[in-house]
C-alpha cells in the first residue's frame, strides 16, 4: 500500500469510527460497559486513529499541490477561518447540543451569539477550518486530511441533529424551529462580542504560530510576507 493510499485508510477509520461509536453502537456499549467505559474506550480509540492519520500524513513526504494558493484563496480562507475561529470560541459556552440532563424537559429558548448564526458552531468551526486548509493547501495529503475533518464534522453535525430529536424529542424541535443548521441560514446575525474579540485574537494567534513554528505564512501574515 502506497503512503497516501495509508493515509487514506488511516482517515477512513478515524471518521467511520466516530460515526459507529456514537450512534449504533453506542446504546449497547453504555448498557454494557457503563457511561466512563464508553468514554474511556470511545476516547482510546479516537486518539489511536487520530494518531495513525498524522503518522501516515508525515510518511507521505513532499507533495506538489493541486493548484496555487493565490491571493483571493487567501483572503477567502482567512475569512472563512475567522468566522470558524468566532464560532468556535462563542461554541464553548451554553451549547444545547452538548449533554444536558433532563434535556427532555427544558426549553433552550431564543438562540444568542453564535447559535444566531447557526446550531451547531463547534462543528462548523472544524468544518472551515478544514475548508480553509483544503483551499491553501491543496496537496494530496492535505485534502484527504482535510476531507475526513470536513465530513466528521459536518455529517456528524446532521446525524447529531438526528439523535437529539429521537433523544431529547420536542425541545430538540423546538430548538431546530428557531436556528439554522448552515451559517446565516436565517439571515445575517451579529455572533457577541465576547465570541468576536476572543474568537478574532485565536484567528490572529494560530495563523501568526503556522509561520512562527516554520510553517508556511497563513491568514493576513501570508498576505503580509
């Protein structure tokens, strides 16, 4: 097997199983092994082929890329990883989708911040960060990296959409009825100012660190250098 076809089967498996271990599977392993088990064996797992994608993306040595990363893809990346930096951030705090118990029972009421702009902003977060990625730097390696990123964070999103209204039932509903699965799908939206300057400063730092730490300039230091 060639070093990409690795990477390949190395990403395959850290998506596909996340997806099994969170939905089919995941009811029976609870019943069977307890709430920690599945955490631990679920967490153990998930690193291990985290862990085998980034030895196979190293093994894949130097690549040419698809295309150039011009000017425009670079401000259109440096966007995009901004609002993912903003949603991610203001993710972080009163997050519906995360565990709640008696879920069931409670109203989420009217979305605030980043849930303004869309209900699932931590994924989305992963999701532009790996659009981005896919967009300046579009070899190979990268785009099988950034393609597994890109689906475990969006599919999972739509299937999380899934479960939480089998499992949380009409507040998950009610909660959908009043947000947007795709970013500004109800129409601009201001996302706070807390997630804004913190979710900006995050932008700032990780795209000065990708140069700083002998990586390729990123973000607004690529158009600067």
């Amino acid at each position: 097997m060639t070093p990409l076809g690795q990477l390949e089967l190395a990403a395959a498996s850290f998506v596909g199983t996340h997806f099994v271990l969170s939905h089919p599977l995941r009811r029976s392993l609870v019943k069977a092994i307890g709430e920690r088990g599945f955490l631990l064996l679920y967490s153990l797992i998930a690193f291990a082929t985290l862990g085998w994608m980034i030895w196979a993306y190293g093994n894949v040595g130097p690549e040419a890329p698809r295309w150039e990363a011009s000017p425009l893809l670079i401000v259109i990346g440096s966007l995009l990883l901004w609002l993912g930096s903003i949603l991610f951030v203001g993710s972080l705090s009163k997050n519906p989708a995360l565990p709640h118990p008696g879920a069931q029972r409670r109203d989420f009421g009217d979305p605030a911040g980043v849930f303004r702009i869309t209900r699932h902003p931590m994924m989305w977060g992963f999701g532009l960060w790996a659009l981005t990625h896919a967009l300046v730097n579009p070899t190979p390696a990268g785009l099988v990296v950034d393609e597994a990123i890109f689906v475990l964070a969006i599919i999972g999103a739509a299937l999380q959409d899934f479960k939480k209204r089998r499992v949380v039932g009409g507040a998950w509903r009610q909660w959908e009825g009043r947000t947007s699965f795709f970013p500004f799908g109800r129409g601009l939206a201001w996302p706070g100012t807390t997630p804004f300057v913190l979710g900006t400063m995050l932008f700032l730092v990780a795209t000065w660190a990708h140069g700083a730490l002998g990586h390729r300039p990123a973000g607004p230091w690529a158009l600067l250098s």
